[in-house]
C-alpha cells in the first residue's frame, strides 16, 4: 500500500478525531460507525486507515464485527501523544 499525503491526512484526521472521542484518555472503546460518519470514510479506506494507525501502536483495534469490519478503537498512550502535537 502506497503512503501519500491524502492517506497521511485522514489517519491525522481520524487520530485527532479518536482522541477527542476518548475524551483524550487511553484505552477508552470508540464506535467505528461514528468515525466512519463523522469523516465520510468507505471501508476499504477506514481499514487500511486502522490498520496502518495499529501498525504505529497509535491505536488497538478494540473489537471486530458490524458494517465496519470493526466495530470499537482503543486510542493508545502514544497515539494520544501523537493527536496533541498534531494541533
């Protein structure tokens, strides 16, 4: 999978959206379906998108299953880091 600008964006967008959601707090369960509807994500896009952002330990994938795939994120310690220095 290529990296670009556009896909390094939205994981900005869907991080510092995560950290807001979580109240800025680890391990906090996120809906996925309300990500995917706040940034207008397909899929296909919202799953590479969390899968890169685990990658990174920035996010751990809190369960599977729903329209999404997944179905609830956790925001991890580092990727609340992360979401802070993105302001």
């Amino acid at each position: 999978m290529l990296i670009g600008g556009d896909f390094n964006n939205r994981a900005k967008q869907l991080l510092a959206l995560l950290a807001e959601r979580s109240d800025h707090k680890p391990n906090v369960k996120v809906d996925v379906a309300g990500l995917v509807e706040k940034l207008q994500l397909d899929r296909t896009e919202l799953k590479n998108l969390l899968e890169y952002l685990e990658g990174r330990q920035l996010v751990e994938i809190a369960s599977i299953g729903g329209p999404f795939l997944y179905g609830h994120v956790e925001i991890t310690e580092k990727g609340i880091l992360k979401a802070a220095k993105l302001k």
